[in-house]
C-alpha cells in the first residue's frame, strides 16, 4: 500500500503534465497566404486591424474586446501609454482613426470627414516626424501601410467635402478656409492647372476606383498623395467647340495632400487646422515637406481613359461619314492635358473613319514613358475624314497655327518649337502634306493631269503656292501605314459602292464651292459646283492627281522624318508586300531617316512594336534637341 507521501505525488504528476504542457511553445508552418495576411493584412485591405495593432494593445494591457467596443476610450489610452514607441503608437492610431471613419456612413458628414482628417494627421506625423527617417523605414511594410491610410484619408476627405460643398453650391476658392466640425480646411489650389472660379468642377472621381476596357495598361508613379481626377465638363465636345478650333481637356489629373501646420510632433498633434493642396501631376513629380523633397502620387492614364469614354468618337466619327448624327465639320484640336508651354508637342492625326481612339495606347503608352512624359504633351486632332485632301490640309492647318497663336502668341515656348507630327493611313498623307513645299515639277505633271491652263490654273497655282508651305513649327514627322501614292482599294467596287454613301456636310460643301470659284474667270457665266468625286476616298485612289502630287512635293529639308509600315503578307518580297490596305511601295518614303517594317495589319500603330519604335523616335527628337541623353 503507497503511503501518503507516494500518493500525493501520484496525484500531482498529471497537474504538472497539464501546466508543462501549457506552458511549452509548438511550432507550425504558415503557407504563404497566411503569412502574407499576417504580415500584411489591415484595416484597409482586409477589414480587420493589423498585427501592428493587436501588438501594441498587448504592451498597454488594453483588452482587445474593450477597444472594440469602446473606440475612443481605447485611442484616448493609447495616445497616453507608456512603453510605446512613437512609430507603433502613431501608426496603430492612424489605423484606429481610418477604421471610425470607414464605419460611419455619409450622413455623418462632419463626423466622418474628421475621422479621415485624424488618420491623415497622424499618418503624418508618424512619416514625417518621429526619431528614424522614411529613408531608414524605407524596407518597413508599417511604411508602406501608413502612407496608404494617408493617402486613402486624404482621397476619402477631398470626396466627401467636394460633393459637400457641390450640394450646397460653394465652388472650390483659392486659400479659403471652412470649417468641417471642429476643423479648420484651408483650400490651397493655386497650384491647379487651371483657375476653380473659371472652369466650374462638376465632379471628382478617385483614380484607384477606374478601370478602362480597351487600354492595355494604367501607368502611375507611387507617392504621396490622393490620385483623382476632377471633371470640368461632362462631354469631351463643349460649348465652345463650333467658335474655337481647339479645346483643352475637360478631365483633369490631379494629387490631393493635407498638410497641417507646425514642425514638431507636439504642434501636428495639437492642431485643428489642415490644409488641403492640389497638384497637377504632369508638372510637379514631388514637393517639398518636413524638410525633405517628398514624390508625388500619380495617375496618369485615368483622366485619359475618362476623356476617351466620354468622348463618343467612334460613333460620331462612322456617322458623320454619312451625314448623321451630330455631324463634325471641321477640324478640331484636342490637348490631352492643360497646356504646357514647357513641353514639346506632340501632334497625331487619325485616318479614314477614324477618330482619336485609334490613339488610345499609343498615347497612352508615350505618356506612360517617365522621360518622355517629362518633355512632351499630346494634340491630337479630329476632323471629317470624308471631306477632300485639300480641304482637310488647309483647315487643320489654320485649327494649329489658331491653336498655337491662342496659348503662345509671340511664338518662343518650347511647345510651338520642334512639334512632332505622327499620322496614320490618311493623317499620315495630311502629315506629309503639312511637311511638304510647293514644287515645279509635280505641280507642272498635276496641271497637266488636270488639263487645267489658263486663268483656273494661274490661280489655282497661286492658290498651291500659298497653301503648300510647311508648318514652321514642325521638326520631325513619323508616317506610320500612310498611303502617300494611294492604295488600289480606293478604286474597287467595294470603295466606290462607300463612297456613294458618304455625305458631306451643307457647310463643306458651300466651303468647297468657295474654293471652286477662285478657280474662275469672273466674265464667264458658268459657275462651278465641286461636290461629285472629291470625297477623301476619291482622293485616296492611286490615280488620282492629288494623291500624286502630295507623294511626289518634297518635305522641307528642316523636316527629319521617319515610317513605320505594316507587312502582313510575309511570303512576299517586301517590294511587293502589303498591310493588307496600303502597299508598302506607297508607304515607303526615300531619304526617310528610319523605316521601320513591322508584321501586322494597317492598324499597325497599336502594336508593342510600333510603340516602341515610336517612342524611340521621340527618345532621339529629345536628344538632337539636347534635351535627353542620345542612348
């Protein structure tokens, strides 16, 4: 029989088992998933707090359960907490402020704007003023996690405060304070690309929030700063359109930052101001804050995407060909963003029924192109692809230079010096055209061909002679698919049987009889009526006179040019070869200062390849201007 001592013993074996076993650590593997969410998982990307949070409640004693259940008490406990950090405790209070704001709704208009504005301040204050530096955070994942609550603050605030004051009719002023609760916003957009009391904002939209079908990819730069897009118009065609040859885009790119005044911890902390700025992306890459130059959050496809789904051109553009819809009249120039006098530019011209959508990457991806973006801007120009070559040259001709006149009148911004035209199919024969001088030669074979002498082709000369001088403020052109000796599909049954279906709007036409008139003897009673066979399809016809005289007139010696050309039929000399629309003898320029044949079909600008090519050619305009490093 045990004795007692034995016996106690026995019993107290399992308890010690049950408290070893309690007190021992197990190891197991995370797959990668979980650690990834462990590691990263917040407020903001999976709805529950970080670890970062559950680590400082830990060090506090804070229970878990009671912040939950009581938000304020909880961030009131940690602000004043001993045995944190600054980094933890700002950052977990800037997690705590985004998870109040994200569980108001609208209604609490005031309330939720100030929530946001806290996460902001001390997001803030934890990047900019606490003892170790962004650049020695700059491998933290926390970093990385604060800078996204600010920047997802300051967008939700700037929303919330636009469509505020949108309601209740109080447009956007320069350096004006309101009051939201107990806070003071001051307004701080003299750094708009445009002036808030001219161009009424209509409606704000956050960049992250916008995807577009049709665009291969969205280019942005990482930073500080809300990625929006403020709207000025809800068309891309505005009032102005029929008075003006030019429009500025109404869908603007644009970073929000809040500031708030004082350069220590305690006066961040203790401030109920905020200042609210807007940049425009394109000109500032980064600002100075805190005693550093900090980079500047951006977008830089979503205004376009925006500006391309709320243009209608594709629709608009097939319409108009046979006079329905609201029908385009003449040309008009399109600046993809506020116009930059610093910035050289970039001009492209569409082809036959087409619009500027036949750029949506191309432009896209220039734009795209850190260097590039830095030194360039894009026009681009939509005109009537039925009217006449002759018509067309001439008008999109006077829409530039009216352009150009309006935004630089003397003459002297980099903008209206060394511009770069781009066409493709048709746009690429008016490029040549606008690049081209009037030459004897073809012109003697051209009136010839039209059995034009006497008083009609004394004037009609005169007439070439002033019309057919190169744009001055052109350097270099790119014909990408151009058709400059025509192409014999403008002469099949199936050409001609379109072209009976084109239309061309009451007001070409009487601008066309115009021209015809100059043309005649005023004693003779004849008039004459242009309006049978001059449709751009006729023009395009490789016999036709014009389209021959435009090949063989010869481009200014001033011009560098270059072509890029489609070849989808490989089993043919290349001589012989076509893009399935336009031959590549008809496409092939001599003295070209690079020629580029890429496999594809006659919308050969939107492949990678084009692209590439194209912004190579950009990449050398910018180093013969000194402006790039040749590579």
């Amino acid at each position: 029989m045990p004795t007692p001592l034995f016996a106690c013993r026995l019993l107290l074996l399992p308890t010690l088992l049950l408290l070893a076993a309690c007190a021992g650590v197990r190891v197991s593997a995370l797959d990668t998933q979980d650690y990834m969410a462990q590691r990263r998982g917040d407020v903001l990307t999976t709805g529950r707090l970080s670890a970062s949070v559950g680590v400082a409640l830990q060090v506090t004693g804070i229970e878990a359960d009671a912040c939950e259940d009581q938000p304020p008490r909880c961030r009131e406990a940690l602000k004043v907490a001993e045995g944190l950090s600054d980094e933890l405790r700002l950052s977990v209070l800037a997690e705590l402020w985004l998870q109040e704001a994200l569980r108001l709704d609208d209604a609490r208009y005031e309330e939720r704007v100030a929530a946001y504005l806290e996460t902001a301040r001390y997001a803030y204050a934890y990047l900019f003023l606490t003892g170790r530096t962004l650049e020695e955070r700059a491998l933290d994942d926390r970093q990385t996690q604060v800078r996204d609550y600010y920047n997802f603050a300051v967008q939700q605030a700037a929303l919330l405060m636009f469509r505020h004051y949108q309601r209740t009719g109080s447009i956007a002023q320069p350096d004006r304070a309101r009051r939201v609760g107990d806070w003071t916003v001051v307004e701080a957009f003299g750094n708009l690309p445009f002036d808030p009391r001219q161009s009424q904002p209509l409606e704000l939209m956050p960049a992250s929030e916008l995807s577009f079908a049709g665009v291969r990819n969205q280019y942005r730069r990482d930073g500080l700063g809300a990625e929006l897009v403020l709207g000025t118009a809800r068309r891309v065609v505005d009032r102005h359109s029929a008075t003006r040859s030019w429009s500025e885009t109404p869908f603007i790119a644009l970073t929000a930052v809040v500031t708030f005044p004082g350069d220590s911890l305690e006066a961040v902390l203790g401030t109920r101001e905020a200042v609210i700025s807007a940049y425009d992306p394109y000109r500032h890459a980064s600002l100075p804050l805190a005693g550093r130059v900090i980079p500047l959050a951006a977008n830089f496809t979503s205004a376009y995407g925006v500006w391309l789904a709320r243009s209608g051109f594709a629709a608009q553009s097939l319409l108009t060909l046979i006079g329905k819809g609201e029908v385009l009249e003449r040309p008009h120039v399109y600046l993809l963003q506020p116009y930059d006098p610093g910035r050289r530019t970039i001009v492209m011209l569409h082809g036959l029924a087409s619009s500027p959508e036949a750029w949506i990457n191309v432009a896209n991806e220039v734009m795209g192109d850190e260097a590039l973006r830095q030194n360039y801007q894009i026009w681009q120009v939509y005109y009537p692809t039925q009217v006449p070559l002759a018509l067309n040259h001439q008008e999109i001709h006077d829409a530039l230079q009216g352009a150009l006149r309006h935004f630089d009148p003397e003459g002297t911004a980099p903008a209206s010096r060394d511009m770069v035209l781009v066409g493709h199919s048709m746009g690429g024969v008016l490029a040549k055209l606008m690049v081209s001088r009037f030459d004897e030669g073809p012109w003697r074979e051209y009136l010839v061909r039209q059995k034009l002498d006497g008083l009609a082709g004394v004037r009609l000369e005169h007439l070439a002679r002033e019309r057919l001088q190169p744009l001055p403020q052109v350097s270099r052109a790119v014909f990408i698919a151009a058709p400059h000796q025509g192409t014999p599909l403008a002469e099949n049954f199936l050409a001609r049987w379109a072209s009976q279906l084109i239309r061309l709007p009451v007001s070409v036409v009487v601008r066309l009889n115009e021209m015809a008139q100059l043309l005649v003897d005023p004693t003779s009673a004849k008039p004459v009526v242009l309006t049978q066979g001059v449709t751009s399809i006729h023009n395009l016809a490789s016999h036709n006179p014009l389209i021959q005289l435009g090949g063989r007139l010869p481009i200014a010696p001033s011009v560098r040019y270059h072509s890029i050309i489609g070849r989808n039929t490989p089993d043919q000399p290349l001589a012989e070869s076509s893009d399935g629309i336009v031959p590549y003898a008809s496409a092939h320029l001599p003295g070209a200062e690079s020629e580029r044949v890429i496999p594809g079909g006659h919308s050969v600008q939107e492949t990678p390849q084009a692209i590439v090519e194209l912004r190579r050619i950009l990449r050398v305009h910018l180093a013969a201007l000194r402006q790039l490093p040749a590579e």
